[in-house]
C-alpha cells in the first residue's frame, strides 16, 4: 500500500503560511510505501518525537518556524536518512 507524502507538511500553519498550491504540487508531493515499518510511518514517527535540537517541541511543531525551503530541504534530507533512493 502506498500513501501521498508531503515533504513540507499540510500542517494548518503552513497551509496559512505558504498556501495550499505551494503544499500540494507535484514538487513537494511523493508517493511512498505505507504502513508499519515503511519509509513513511519512520518519517511521520519521527516528525512526532522531541529531538534534543528542537528544544522540548516536536520535530514538527520545530519545523513549522522554520521558511518554506528550510522545511522542504529538512524533509528531503529525512527522506534520504530513512533510506529513500531518488
């Protein structure tokens, strides 16, 4: 199974920031492989966890402060940590 990914997420504020069509273009949306232990539910855990670097938030409330490219680059780099091959 399979699941639309957003590199830069469709969290309410950065649809208020950023607009709908710059999150849901075929520049930031990918296809990944869905469901325990995939590519994506390694991702999305991580987005939910608190990292020493953020500073008690979770990684995605963190990532939410940050501009449109610094999230879409952060999200191209876990892609590559979690092992997607582009």
């Amino acid at each position: 199974m399979n699941a639309w990914h957003h590199i830069v997420e469709q969290t309410r504020s950065n649809v208020r920031q950023f607009g709908d069509f710059a999150l849901h273009n075929t520049q930031n949306l990918m296809v990944l492989p869905h469901g325990k232990g995939s590519i994506h539910a390694q991702i999305s855990g991580f987005y939910s966890s608190k990292q020493p670097s953020t500073n008690g938030l979770t990684v995605r409330k963190w990532l939410s402060t940050q501009s449109y490219e610094a999230q879409y680059q952060f999200g191209i780099q876990k892609l590559k940590d979690f092992g997607w091959q582009f």
